[in-house]
C-alpha cells in the first residue's frame, strides 16, 4: 500500500473526470477506489485509472479501513446522507457543490465534522480560478474600501441541462438557483469578505421551460413536460453590515450571450471592480478624474476543478484548515433556500446563518 493519501470517489460521472487530474498531479493523494450506481461505467473507468476497487454501493467505500479521503461527486440530493456517513466513519471528506441542498443538512455535516475531527470541504471550483484570487488579493489590500453593493449573475441563454439529476427536484433539490446560483454566489460572498445574510427578497419560477415546444441548445434537446424545477431566479440580500446583493440565475434566457454569461460587480468607498475581467475603477476626489486599471493575469498553472481537489489533499496532508470550510457553504444555501421561501411567501424573507 502506498503512503499517499487513499481517495475513494462517489460518482463517476461528468465532475468526476474533472477531479481526476487534480489527484493524479497531487504528491500526497491518489485515487484507489471508485463507485458508481451504474455498473455498467464501472470497468471502463477502472481501467483507464488504474483502479481496481469498484463498487455500486457507496457505505462499501466509505467503510473500507484503506480510504483516507472521500469525494463526493454524486448528485445533490445523496450528498448529506453520504458526507456525514463518510465524517462518522473518519474519512476526509471534499464534497461536489451544492454542499448540501438545505441549511439543515449542512448544519448535520458540521456537527458530523466537528465530531470526527476530519476536514470538510465544499468543491467551489470558481474561488481557484487565478483571475478570483488575483481580484481577491486587490480587494484584501484594500482597493474598494467597504463594499457597500454587489452585482452578481450566471445567466444562459439556452443552457438547461436535461439529465433527470438536474431537472428533477427528487435529485436536485432545486434548479439554476441551486445548480449554478451556488457558483457566482459562493465568489460573491468571499469577494465580499462574508458578510452575514439577514433577509432575501427573492423569485423562482419557470418562465420558459414550460411552454410547448421548449428546448436548450445543449444537444436541440426538448426538455421533457415534467420538469419540476425553475429555470430562472432573482433576489435581493440584504446583509448586518448594510450592504445589498443583486443576484440573477437561469438557465433559460433571452440574453445576449454565447454559452453562459457569469459576472459580478462590486461597489465600495474606495473602488469598484468587476470579475473576471480583473477591471478596477476608482476616483481621484483632489484632480476630480476617473481612471480605471485591469490586473495583468498569468495563465492558470492547472485547471480550477483540479486545483481544488489538489489543494485539499495538501490541506489534509500539512494539516491545513479546510480551504473551503462548510460554515462558508452555509451563507451560500441560507441565502438560496430564503429564495425559494421568498417566492412561496410572495415577501421579503428574514434568514439567518447560526450554525
């Protein structure tokens, strides 16, 4: 047996294949084991990774005495039951996004954590882009001041993906908001520095994914009659300290846009700044002059969604905190779930983030 790190890996499917390169590059982790509900995926994976522990059923990895480290890549409404399942049986655990699809569940994980005294962390794959870290770093030498205002959306034209996992709330546990809006809104909030969320007044609804003859450009696909989640969200947080979020979701949208279109603005005393163009505006109050700057970026050393299964594997190895700790995930789906509560509530909703 070697002395890496031992990783299992629930879900075989499309996110896992964008792990692997992160553990295969990693000094301290390989890839031992594998599950999947379909067996059929099972050889041909092994094969091309050199596993040969396979199974279907995810308690028979998370039990073997061997595995050290847990990923988490099925879909997400499993992720609760088999995270704190792998946390009480003293694995390390870095599970897919959205953590969790309630604050509920996600408390559940803290306090299986807190319990087994392993690391748990959340794959936001978005905070290991260079361009968020370079903007972040502006931000913390103080570039903006207080960030007073944000502006944040992911929005697709014709982009809903059609996969039962997706648009089934069973599986899902909601749509754009909790598959995408968990993205932008995770970068927004650490941008901003976690400021805590006291209110949401929100919408979610399917505006178009309904109507006769729907259809998303991914494949011409029409999207089945029965799809029960929404296609398109939008809130206003209000946060303790002051400061508001404009948020916007979809995966559906007469927008302008090739593919999808991801961006956020934030606002301070000192400054703006907009990612992921690394743009900086700020005023000169004495000569009365605008004037803008962008950060010259280099090119990222390895891809986000590997970086971060590479990063926790040093985390776990050096004994490093949680590079994106569960409490972090918490703001995020607090804020998502007052979305949807909004929306039955047809009013402002008050939320709150105590563990």
């Amino acid at each position: 047996m070697s002395d890496k790190l031992q990783v299992g890996i629930i879900g075989l499917g499309g996110i896992a294949r964008t792990h692997m390169p992160g553990w295969l590059a990693s000094e301290y982790a390989e890839v031992s084991a594998g599950c999947d509900i379909n067996p059929q995926i099972l050889p041909e994976w092994g094969g091309t990774h050199g596993v040969s522990k396979l199974t279907t059923e995810p308690l028979e990895l998370i039990q073997d005495p061997d595995i050290d480290i847990v990923d988490v890549c099925s879909p997400n409404m499993y992720h609760t039951e088999q995270v704190v399942a792998a946390l009480e049986a003293g694995k390390h655990v870095i599970c897919e996004k959205p953590l969790a699809p309630t604050p509920a569940d996600i408390r559940k994980m803290i306090t299986a954590r807190d319990r087994s005294g392993k690391l748990l962390m959340t794959a936001q794959h978005f905070r290991f882009r260079g361009v968020s870290q370079a903007v972040k770093e502006e931000i913390g030498a103080g570039a903006l001041g207080e960030i007073y205002h944000a502006r944040s959306w992911m929005l697709r034209r014709s982009g809903l993906p059609v996969r039962p996992t997706f648009i089934y709330r069973q599986h899902s546990g909601g749509g754009p908001t909790i598959d995408i809006g968990v993205h932008i809104l995770d970068l927004t909030l650490w941008l901003m520095g976690h400021p805590q969320p006291v209110a949401v007044s929100g919408v979610a609804r399917a505006a178009l994914a309904k109507r006769p003859g729907a259809f998303t450009s991914w494949g011409r696909t029409p999207i089945p009659e029965d799809i029960d989640v929404e296609d398109f969200a939008a809130a206003l947080i209000r946060f303790d300290n002051g400061a508001t979020l404009s948020l916007e979701v979809s995966w559906l949208l007469h927008h302008n846009t090739d593919g999808e279109d991801a961006r956020i603005w934030l606002y301070g005393t000192e400054g703006g700044c907009e990612w992921p163009d690394a743009l900086f505006l700020a005023n000169n109050y004495e000569t009365q002059q605008l004037y803008n700057r962008t950060l010259k970026l280099t090119q990222d050393a390895m891809e986000p969604h590997a970086l971060e299964c590479f990063e926790f594997a040093r985390a776990v190895a050096e004994g490093l905190p949680s590079p994106v700790p569960a409490e972090e995930s918490l703001y995020v789906q607090t804020i998502l779930d007052g979305i949807y509560k909004s929306q039955i509530a047809s009013r402002e909703v008050e939320i709150s983030v105590a563990v």
